[in-house]
C-alpha cells in the first residue's frame, strides 16, 4: 500500500548548524527528515536559536527557530523548552515527532496539540539531571511520559521505561543509522587511541577516561587524542595538567569533515566513556569505520553487545585493562572487521523506512 504524503513536524532542540551544539541527534533529524521529504511528505523542524541562526530550507527540509539565541546553550535549553507549548498549539499538520530534550525529557506537547504525537528518546536521562541540578527532574519525566499514546525508543530498554509508566503506549524500537561514507574510510597504520564527542565532563566520562589512562600509559603502545568541543574544555585541559599526562594526551579540538575522517582512519580504537547514553550516533560511526569500541557497560550501549569491548560501569581499573588490549595487534584486527561487518545492518534508509511506516500507522489509527 502506498503510504500518504503527510505533514511532518519534528519539535528537535538541536540544529546541525548550531555552533553551540550540532550533534548526533540534529544529524539523525536530517538523515531521517531529508528521506522523509524524498517519500513524498513535508517535513519542518522547530530547533532552538543560536547566534546567527536563520530560518531555512535544507535538505528539503524546513527549519524554524524558537526561544533565543544567546551564546550560552543552557538558556537557550530552557528557553525552548519553554517556548514549546506556544509554539505547538499553532502548529498544523498531520504528526509531531518530539525528540525528548534535556534535562527533563519530555515537553508534555500532547497536552497543547490534537496533532498526534510520536515521543522520540533522544534525550532520556532525567534522573541524571536531577542529580546535576539538585531538582526532581525525573518526577517531571515519569509524570509527562503518561501522556503520550505513542513512542519510537532508540533500544528496547528505553521502549521498556516508557511502557513501565504507561503499559498501554504503543513503542516501536528504531535504532539511529549510519552513513555509507564511513565504510570507506580507508584503515591507515594506526597512530593513537581517539576520543571524540562533546566535552561534557559529567556525561561523557572524560574524567574516568583520563584517570583509566593514567594508570596504563607507560604501558600502552599509543597516545591518546580527544576531539570535540564543548562547556568543558578549560576543566578537561585542567586535568591533563593535573594527572601529568600532556605529554601523552593531546586535545585537539571539533572534529569535522576530512580531519574526522583522519582521526578515525588512524586510529587503533575508539575510547567511549559514557556514563549515560540514549544511543551515539558516534559510537555507530566508529563502529563502521573499523574502530573497536571500548567502553563502558551501560543500557544506552546494549544495542552493540557482542562487538564492543566492555567494562564494568565506571570502574577505571577495569575499563584500563581493556584499554590496553590495543597494544594486541592480531585482535584490534580481528575486532576491526567485526566491528564493521556489524555496523553494516545499520542504514539510514531502512531507519527512514521504519520511521515512515510507524507515521503512517498513528496517522491512520488517530484518524478511525
């Protein structure tokens, strides 16, 4: 049956041109919403302001800015997150996909719109910011989560936290994709370990990758690089300093386009420190690229157990270890192509396929 072409409506704090942030889930809102608009519907994304934001088209996509647009992203953050309800009562069309937003989640946007409304678990860690900000954010999620009917979870543990509040939603489990490009970046002769994502010292776990570091790296074959930019860069420089290990860890800052395919390309494997994720896109594209990923064992990770190389949860002993399996050149080969060989039932189409299926299906339940 041919699917109806419909007006789509992501609510998407992030933009992939925000200099402020411009990460893994403005990425996936372009993948997904540019093959969207390829399938015949209309697609607009509402994001938040930033310096020198504009109102566009890209991609085919429409892209709409709320709140305001000062240099400090955590203002911009609240903001959006209070402009939202203004802006959702005025919206038309025929679905809205929010992609939950930090720190508390969910937007409560079924409560301002008849649209149907599809919560995506982009963001889904409240408790983790409740603990951050001394506030009872994780009352705010569970108590939000009850009013939508319907979801698409990254991983099924965060299909299974939604249901736990409301049993009766209906929650289909649409992982992110990857994008062909990085399955051709060529493997060169490996020169260090890579670190890349935003520097966000508390989710990122950049201070228990440092302190693991510091306890094998008169052992290990190769330094480390941290790639990416963020509120925390002067803090993690700090900490270089402090542990004695400038000699050995080399921040470079944002990594984008050709100098992130070099990083990756030289790269024996990918240090991923996480203490919360709802799924990286990151991670994904390491993973495609042919780095083995060492990380931590956590829920928003199960999606790759098998492949990935993990530890015990924050335990920097551990999570040492195995960052030393890097100097075993037979098995970071071994787990080089594994690794890709993996990342290759990941498709940006077949996430876009899915993404339109379940639209098509709430448009059509909500319309009996």
């Amino acid at each position: 049956m041919k699917n109806n072409k419909l007006t789509i409506i992501f609510l998407d704090f992030d933009d992939i041109k925000n200099p402020l942030l411009g990460a893994g889930q403005a990425r996936a809102t372009v993948e997904v919403g540019s093959r969207l608009v390829k399938h015949g519907h209309k697609v607009t994304v509402y994001c938040s302001k930033y310096p020198g934001y504009k109102n566009r088209k890209e991609n085919g996509i429409i892209y709409k800015h709320i709140g305001v647009g000062t240099k400090n992203i955590r203002i911009n953050n609240f903001a959006y997150i209070f402009f939202v309800p203004f802006s959702v009562i005025g919206l038309r069309g025929d679905v809205i996909i929010e992609c939950f937003t930090a720190p508390i989640s969910t937007l409560f946007s079924p409560l301002f719109t008849k649209i149907p409304v599809i919560a995506l678990t982009t963001s889904f860690e409240a408790a983790r910011f409740g603990e951050l900000y001394h506030l009872p954010f994780e009352r705010v999620e569970r108590f939000g989560l009850k009013f939508y009917k319907y979801g698409i979870a990254l991983t099924q543990f965060f299909s299974d936290k939604i249901k736990a509040v409301r049993k009766d939603a209906e929650v289909v489990v649409i992982p992110e994709g990857v994008g062909k490009e990085f399955f051709s970046i060529k493997r060169s002769e490996s020169e260090h370990i890579l670190f890349l994502a935003r520097l966000d010292m508390s989710q990122k776990g950049i201070d228990l990758l440092l302190e693991s570091y510091k306890l094998i790296y008169n052992k290990v074959k190769y330094p480390l690089i941290i790639a990416g930019n963020g509120p925390d860069e002067v803090k993690i420089a700090k900490k270089i300093v402090s542990l004695g290990l400038q000699e050995k860890v080399k921040m470079v800052g944002p990594a984008w386009g050709e100098m992130k395919n070099n990083l990756l390309s030289k790269a024996v494997a990918c240090a991923f420190t996480s203490r919360n994720e709802t799924f990286s896109l990151f991670a994904l594209e390491a993973l495609a690229s042919g780095l083995p990923l060492i990380s931590f064992d956590i829920p928003g990770l199960a999606w790759n157990d098998g492949v990935a190389i993990k530890s015990k949860p924050f335990n920097i002993k551990s999570y040492a270890n195995n960052l030393l399996l890097v100097n075993d050149d037979k098995k970071m080969k071994e787990l080089s192509e594994k690794s890709r060989t993996f990342a290759r039932g990941f498709t940006w189409d077949r996430v876009a396929k899915d993404f339109d299926k379940f639209i098509n299906y709430v448009v059509k339940m909500e319309s009996k």
